[in-house]
C-alpha cells in the first residue's frame, strides 16, 4: 500500500478512479476521441479550435485505441490500471468549456462579454469561467455589493468594465489589482459612501471613471493617486460637501481634462490646493456654490468651460476674486444673477459667457449685444431659458456678427422672416438658426422678405405650428437642413417649400399632416432625406414625389396608409431606403415598386396589415423584381401576423442578405419560399410559434452564405440534416424556447462554422440520444449560452452538463460474450476430457481425497479433549456409572466439570475452556437440567461455538421424556431441540447397546445422529410436533 500525503493509495482505488475518470472521458476531450456510439457508429476525431486562436493537439493513436478497452473492462479488474496508466499518458488535458455560466459573449466581438440581470452578489461568479482575452465586460444591473482584493485579476487584458447599478456598498484596497491595461471604468447608480486609499491600485492606465449617483460623502487624498493618467472623472450626484477635498483627490492627476461635481452638496470653493493645470471642463452645476466661499485667483486659473448653473448665485462680487479672463465657455443659468454687473466687477469676456436662463427680459438682449460689441465675430449666442415672448425687428441688430443663434426653451410665439431681427452684414453671415421648444403657431409667407445667402440649418422642432405660408423659407435660398418635426402641422401647402432647391434633409416626422399634395416637392432636387413619420397620412396621390431626383430616403412609418398605387412612388429614380412600417397596408404588390426596383434596397413593412391564407399565389410574387434590395422587415403584422408565407414569396430577391419576419404567427412555410435566397446572411423567424411545428425539408437548401439564424420560440420538435444540412457557413443560431428535446448530432457535425449557440428553454433530455451533446457544450469552439442552466426537461434539478452517461457507454455484447464463451468452452472440453482421461482422473480424485483426510486429521489433534459433557448435578449417578465407562472403555477422553476444571479460576473460564478445548460437547438434558442456569450458559456457549466455526460440535442426550409444555418456559432450549437432531436414553435394556453406538459414532465422526430418526430413537420428534401446530 502506497500512502500520499494523509491518504491511502491501493491498486483497488486506483483503478476505480480512474475507470471512472475514463468512463466520462470523451466529455472532457470536446469530441476529439474516437469512442464507440451507442449506435454502432463510430464518432470521427477532429481537431478542436479553441476561441483564443490555439489549436488543441489530436490525441494519439494509442490514447484512442487504448480508450474502448478501457471502458469495457470491469472498474476493479487488474488490467484496469495498466490500460488507465497507458491512456492518461497519451491524452491531452481536459479543454475548458467554452459556455459561461453567467455571461454571454458577443456573436459578432469576441472578448465583449455581457453579464446584465443575473443576480451576482460577488463578482467571482462571473469572471471564475471568463478567458483572459477578455476585453471588455459588463456587469450591471446585479447584486453585487462587495468587491474582494483582486476580484478581475485573471483578466489582464481587460481595458472596459462596467459595475453600473449594483449595490457595492464597500470597495476593498486593490480590488482592481491585476488591471493595468483598464482605460474605463463605470461605478454609477451604487451605494458608495466614501473612497478610501488603494481601492484604484494598479489602474495607471485608466483614463476615464464615472461615480455618478453614488451617495458619496468624502475621497481619501490618496484615493486616486494611482490614476496618472485619468482624463475624465464623474462624481456628479453625490454627497460632497466642499471642492478642497476633491482638489486634494485630484491635485495628483496631470492629465485630468474633465471634472465634472453637479448634483452635490458643495458650499465652498476652498480652502484646498488648486486644481491640475491641466483640467480644462469643470462641472459645477446643482450645488450650493451660491456666496463661492473660498474662491482664489487661482482657483479655477487653468480652466476654459466652467459650468455653474443653478448654484443660488445672487451677487456679482462673489466672482471678484476668481481669474475667469481664459475662461471660454461660463454657463450660469438658473441663478438670480444680475450679469451686466458682474461684467463690470469681473474679469470674465462677454464672448465666454452663455447667456442662457439669465431672465434677461425684453431689453436685455440688446444690453448684451452692446457688451458682446467688437472687431471680432460671435461664434454663437445662446439665448435659452430667457422667456422671451417677442422679437421686436431690429432686437439682434446691435450683436456682433454671428454664425449660430440659438433662441429655444422660450415663449417666443413668431419670429418672422428672420431678416429684420438682424442687420444687413448679420444676414450674410448667419448660418444656423435654432428655435426650439417655444409657441410658435405659424410661420408666415417670406417672398419678399430680406434673403440670408449662408443661412444652412433651421430647426423649429417642439413648437405648435400649425400652417405654413407659401414661400415661409424664401429667406434662406441656401438651406441645406430643416427641422419641423415634432409639432401639429396639419396641411402643408403646396407652395411652402417651394425655393429650397439646396436642401438635403427634411423633417416632417410627428405631425398631424393628413394628406400631401401634389407638386409640395417639386423643387426640392436635392433632397435625399425626406421623413414623415407618425403623421396621419392615408392616401399618396400619383406624382406625389415629383421632383425628388436625389431622394434616397423617404420614411412614411407610422400612417395610415391601406393601399399603395402602382404610380405611388413616381418621381424618385434614386430611391434606395423605404419605409413603410406600422401603417395597415392590406397587401403589396410587384407595381408598386417598378419605379425604384433599379435602386431600392431597404425595404420596411413590419407592423402593417399582411395575411396570406393559402400558399399558392394569386398574384406575381411582390417582390420579382428588387433585385438589389438587401435588407427586409416584414416582422410583427397586425393582428395575426402573416399566418401563411405563399410558394416563392420571395422571388426575384437575389442579393438580400437580411430578412426579418419574426413575430408572425406562421403555420406554415413552403419548403420553396427561400429558395432565391442565395446571398442571405440574417434570418430571423422569432417568436413564430402558432401551431408550426417542424420545418420542411430542404427549406434552407440554398441558404449556403446564411451567418445568423434566429429561430426562437417557433414550436420546434426536432432538427433534422434536411433542413439544416447546407448551412456550412452559419455562426449564430439561436434556437431557445422549443421544444426540443434532442440535438442532432449529425446537424451539428454539418455546421462547421457555427461559433453561437443558444437552447434556453428547452425541454432537453437527460437520455443516451443526448451523450454526444453533453461533451459537445464544452465544445471550445461554439459558445454554447449558459451551459450550466439547461435541466434535463421537467427535472428541474437535474442539469445537462452533469448527468451520468456511464450507463450509455456499456456493450452489452461485450459482456453476453465474456458470459457465454465460458459456458460453450466447458461444454465442449469436459466431455473430451471425460473419454479421454476418465481413470486418470480418478486417481487423482483418490489422492486428492486422502490428502484432505489427512489435514482433517491434524486439525483434529489440536484438541484436548474428545467432549465436554455438561450435565446438572442431579443426573451425576447416570454420568458417571452409565456413560463415562461406556465412553472411556473406547478410548474417548472425557472433560467432568467436577474432575478436570481447573481450582482458582472463575467457573465461566473454565467452561469456556472446555467447550472450546472439547471436539464435541454431549448435553446430558432432564427436567433438572433445564432449571439450571450454569448449564444453560454452557449450551449457550456450545451454540455459539457452532454458529462461528460452521460445525456440528453440539451433541444432546434426552435422558427423560419431556413435553413441550415443559419446554414452553425454556424458549433456548426449545429453539435447540426444534433445530437439532438428538438422541434419547432409551429405559429398555435391549435398546441400549444401539443407543451407545450411535452416541459414539456422533463422538467419532460429527455426524451422529442425523438422517436416522427413521430408527425410532426420538430424533426429530420435536419438529414434526411443531409442524402439527
């Protein structure tokens, strides 16, 4: 016996261990040994491809052929070891499972892993089955709350990882130890308190973190010196109470650009060292910064955007003592500020400062525009959150030249023609125009009104216009993009637009336009983008698009319309985008799309009205002649969904290559409807399941360049190599919530390229059809999603990872033939051996037998006494003038308690002695003997003499006739005379030389007694009267 440490190592454990490692062994080698199916068929090995780029070596040839022999032979034979040492020589290691237990890696970027809404407390779980290639990972919307020292070390390579919407209430020193190629780092929306020094050890390569909404009350100075080369740092939404301690935190960071502390309890600038020199974005905004207690010169002296809005800021000379001159930026909106003061008492520049939500009133525009006053132009000027109700013609004409002018969040109710707000060089140099979020109802006629020659983007988005005059835009020739979605326009008139042949991009989206017109576009020859989503529009006239030569995306999602004309689309030879989803189309038709067919391809119908209800087609198939579209929704048709896709549905779409008609409620599918599908690389029928069962065959015959495959919850009972047999370049297929309860190997064997995996919900079982399947999960090829969540069907608690497949490896030939050889063999020699060496034998049975008396014959002189005789004192006259002559006269030695006990020693001793040192123990038995509990302790021990050694060591002597009622209350004895054969004293004299030569035959030979009740002697009377009862 070998010992290893504190354990036992014996050749028996050994080799049960590892006949049992070798049984499940083909689970652990992904399916690169050869092993015998329970089929008959024999898996082919294949070289495995793990997914960091390392190709896993073929085992050898030993390994595999050593492996069934191994599996055949029983789990403690002695050949077990040799073969187990012979084949763990040769196999390679167990290959990690590629299937996560609780993430998901990206189909399409490797490395990206997403394990969202899994109820992790601790971070272990997640990244315990993670590969270090790993780059990227998210762990959001989780339990988590704590976060152990080094919780992602064994992923080095990680460079993005995010712990938003957790509950990690602590973060341990060195908890992010092993990262130090992490550039990204997001705490937002915990429970965080403080920072405290060494929880970012090791990051010195971050560069961006986000601690946003955590109830964050102070940051150790040394909390954040390992993060050298931090460039952005969120605290906003936090419990921070002065900036010094942040200034102390960050006084370290060189590189750090952007601070941002809104949404704070900040009450003081300082006291505190100045920030870095190379933090230029400082975020101040939703804090209590209302007297800037603590404010220096040098303070904020480094930095150019400084956001202080709604701080409570009453009084100008708060800035006095702060260097704003290099400020660029200063927002300041919500404060009750006088700003023309703190122009005067400051030594801000008008042109960094955003005079938004200042409550500027009517006149103050133009006292801004005298202080704005100089040589040099204004980029932009923001007026929101002022409250304007008006512009007077001339408000803006006193500004400097600007470029951009932004007048949203307002109660502006008109602003013109623009031009008379302005002076003539401001006209010509205005190039946005931004009025959003007022009360602007209509938007006049502009023929005559003064032009803005560079005037390239309006935007009149969330307003309440309700009509558009003719001509509304003649101001601006030059307009490339206009914004008026999101109002109540009700009718477009015909002559609105009418001027803008420069304009690319119109928005006309959530609206309340019922109907468009003829000739609304024509001048529009330039426009490429044209949306009127969510409007109500329900019919579109022949040649309602007239013009639109260059319009390559026209979205009309979202109306009302029923039926499309042949001549609907006229007027866009260049069409390539088009939308129609979530109208009511009743049916599409090959006509309608004859004017785009050259061009289109995008083509959205999801949501809308389709149903077929038989397959034959009773028209030409809708889309026969879109041979460049490549990209079609049809998913989710109202209410029923299609229910039936006709015979060549699809038709004449020779370059698609993503099609979506999930959510349909499908009965059935012609095995033809994907048939000219041959550059098809998306499909999805998701969520389909009404009744369809299995697929047809042959259905993705001609799908050879499919990559991704959803067929999610649509009823499957069974995979079958007809359907997915030529899918040789598929990577993603998705095939949760089925039914099914196999997965065909040979469909596997058929998807070579296949890399995503998904089985959730399915009822698999835990069967001999599915053994293949559990070494095949591990498969590092294919990433199987959350492997170790699949139960075997409605065994919850019973997993397909881990069920026992031994029992589907066993060869019951194997065993029928090691059975039944043995049997054929001795059939046939014993009868040759029989005639040819019968005499032979014979002898060697006589010699065989003389050898065997003659051991028996010296076990039999170990013994000191031929018998113990145990009788009661009051049969002592019998004993002793009756059966010690008769016995001893034959040579017998005899032990007498009262002659051969030894004196001294205790009366149990001795009798144990005797009956153990006695070949033969004769119980002399009467009514006397019976009452005597010495003698029933040494008939006791003469029993339990005979039930250790097997033998017949017990001999009784009946010396008077008693009955079984007397017995009754002797239950051992009773239990002894029904078991035993006996013999009793007969009175007769002629009877009594018979009885003295059975007993010594009994003495000599052990067999006294039995088979001799025929005799008439007493034996075995005792049974046959409890056989009458």
């Amino acid at each position: 016996m070998l010992r290893t440490e504190d354990q036992p190592f014996s050749l028996k454990s050994t080799t049960h261990l590892l006949h049992e490692l070798l049984q499940t062994w083909p689970l652990h080698l992904k399916g690169s040994l050869a092993f015998p199916d329970i089929r008959g068929r024999r898996k082919q090995p294949r070289m495995t491809e793990p997914a960091d780029g390392m190709a896993r070596p073929r085992p050898s040839r030993s390994s595999s052929s050593f492996l069934p022999l191994l599996l055949l032979l029983p789990a403690r034979h002695p050949l077990a070891l040799l073969v187990a040492v012979a084949v763990t020589a040769t196999l390679p290691p167990p290959a990690l499972p590629y299937g996560f237990r609780n993430c998901i890696e990206a189909a399409w970027d490797p490395g990206f892993f997403r394990c969202i809404q899994r109820y992790l407390e601790s971070p272990g779980p997640a990244v315990s089955d993670l590969p270090p290639r790993t780059y990227a990972l998210n762990l959001s919307h989780n339990a988590l709350r704590l976060l152990p020292p080094a919780s992602f070390a064994r992923l080095p390579r990680l460079r993005t990882l995010d712990l938003a919407y957790n509950r990690l209430q602590t973060l341990a020193p060195g908890a992010f130890d092993g990262l130090g190629e992490l550039s990204a780092l997001d705490l937002s929306y915990n429970r965080l308190a403080a920072l405290g020094d060494g929880v970012f050890a090791g990051l010195g390569n971050l560069s961006s973190l986000w601690l946003r909404r955590n109830p964050l009350g102070s940051v150790s100075p040394g909390a954040l010196a390992p993060l050298v080369n931090l460039r952005c740092l969120s605290l906003r939404g936090g419990r921070l109470e002065g900036l010094g301690a942040v200034a102390e935190a960050v006084k370290g960071l060189g590189r750090l650009r952007t601070l941002d502390l809104c949404c704070n309890n900040l009450t003081a600038l300082g006291p505190g060292p100045p920030l870095p020199a190379s933090l230029v974005n400082l975020h101040l905004c939703n804090n209590s910064l209302g007297g800037l207690l603590g404010a220096s010169p040098t303070t904020l002296r480094h930095v150019r955007t400084l956001d202080l809005s709604y701080n409570g800021i009453a009084r100008a000379e708060a800035f006095a003592p702060l260097r704003l001159r290099n400020l660029s930026l200063l927002h300041l909106s919500g404060n009750p500020l006088d700003v023309f003061r703190l122009l005067e008492v400051s030594d801000v520049r008008p042109h960094s400062l955003d005079f938004s939500g200042l409550k500027l009133g009517e006149g103050g525009v133009e006292k801004v525009c005298q202080k704005l006053k100089g040589p040099r132009a204004l980029r932009r000027l923001k007026l929101q959150h002022n409250g304007f109700q008006k512009m007077p013609n001339g408000t803006l004409a006193s500004c400097p030249l600007l470029k951009e002018l932004d007048l949203s969040y307002n109660r502006l109710r008109g602003v013109g023609c623009v031009g008379p707000l302005l002076r003539g060089e401001q006209q010509r140099e205005l190039e946005a125009l931004t009025v959003e979020h007022n009360l602007l109802q209509r938007l006049p006629s502009c023929w005559t009104a003064a032009e803005l020659p560079r005037l390239a983007n309006i935007s009149f988005r969330y307003n309440r216009i309700l009509t558009i005059g003719p001509g509304a835009f003649a101001y601006a020739p030059a307009l490339r993009v206009l914004k008026l979605n999101i109002n109540s326009l009700a009718r477009l008139d015909r002559d609105a637009l009418r001027g803008l042949g420069n304009l690319t991009e119109l928005r006309l989206d959530n609206n309340l336009l019922t109907d468009l017109y003829q000739g609304s576009f024509v001048d529009l020859g330039s426009l490429r983008t044209l949306n009127l989503r969510n409007n109500r529009v329900s019919v579109l006239f022949p040649g309602i698009f007239k013009g639109l030569a260059s319009l390559q995306t026209l979205d009309l999602g979202g109306n009302n319309l029923r039926h499309l004309a042949s001549r609907s689309l006229l007027g866009v030879p260049v069409l390539s985008k088009l939308y129609l989803d979530r109208n009511r189309l009743l049916e599409v038709r090959s006509e309608v799309f004859a004017p785009v067919q050259a061009t289109l391809g995008v083509l959205d119908l999801q949501a809308n009205n389709l149903q077929y209800i038989t397959q034959r087609q009773r028209q030409q198939p809708p889309f026969r002649n879109l041979s460049r579209l490549y990209d079609l929704k049809m998913q989710a048709q109202q209410p029923y969904g299609l229910k039936v896709l006709p015979h060549r549905f699809f038709q004449g779409l020779v370059g698609l290559r993503s099609l979506s008609l999930s959510q349909n409620k499908l009965l059935a599918i012609p095995a033809d409807v994907f048939q000219d599908l041959g550059q098809l690389t998306f499909l999805t029928l998701a969520d389909s399941s009404n009744g369809m069962q299995d697929l047809p065959d042959g259905v993705f015959r001609n799908l050879g360049n499919l990559l991704t495959l959803d067929l999610e919850n649509v009823g499957l009972h069974s995979l079958t190599l007809e359907v997915f047999g030529n899918l040789s370049r598929l990577r993603v297929l998705k095939l949760a919530k089925n039914e099914l309860k196999t997965f065909n190997y040979s469909v596997a064997s058929r998807l070579p390229s296949l890399r995503y995996l998904d089985l959730r919900k399915c009822p698999l079982s835990c069967t001999c059809d599915n053994t293949w399947l559990q070494s095949w999960l591990n498969n590092s090829r294919v990433q199987v999603v959350y492997p170790y969540n699949y139960t075997c069907g409605l065994r919850h608690h019973t997993y397909i990872h881990s069920f026992d497949t031994r029992v589907c490896f066993l060869d019951l030939g194997f065993y029928l033939f090691t059975g039944t050889v043995p049997v054929v063999l001795l059939l046939l020699v014993v009868p040759m051996v029989y005639h040819r060496a019968y005499w032979r034998l014979k002898y060697h049975w006589y010699l065989l037998r003389c050898w065997v008396n003659q051991q028996w014959r010296r076990e039999e002189e170990r013994y000191v006494y031929d018998s113990f005789v145990s009788y009661n004192s009051a049969d002592e006259s019998w004993v002793l003038q009756e059966l010690v002559p008769q016995l001893e006269r034959d040579s017998f030695r005899l032990c007498l308690h009262h002659r051969d006990f030894q004196p001294g020693r205790s009366i149990i001793d001795n009798i144990v002695d005797a009956v153990y040192n006695s070949r033969k123990t004769v119980c002399v038995v009467s009514r006397s003997y019976l009452r005597s509990e010495w003698c029933s302790m040494e008939v006791q021990l003469a029993s339990y003499r005979l039930l250790d050694e097997r033998r017949d060591v017990l001999v009784l002597v009946l010396l008077e006739d008693v009955g079984d009622a007397e017995l009754s209350a002797y239950h051992r004895m009773r239990r002894v005379l029904l078991r035993r054969t006996y013999l009793r004293w007969p009175p007769e004299p002629p009877a009594q030389p018979l009885f003295w030569a059975r007993l010594k035959k009994a003495l000599r030979w052990g067999e006294g007694g039995e088979g001799e009740e025929e005799e008439g002697l007493g034996a075995g009377r005792r049974g046959e009267k409890e056989e009458q009862a």
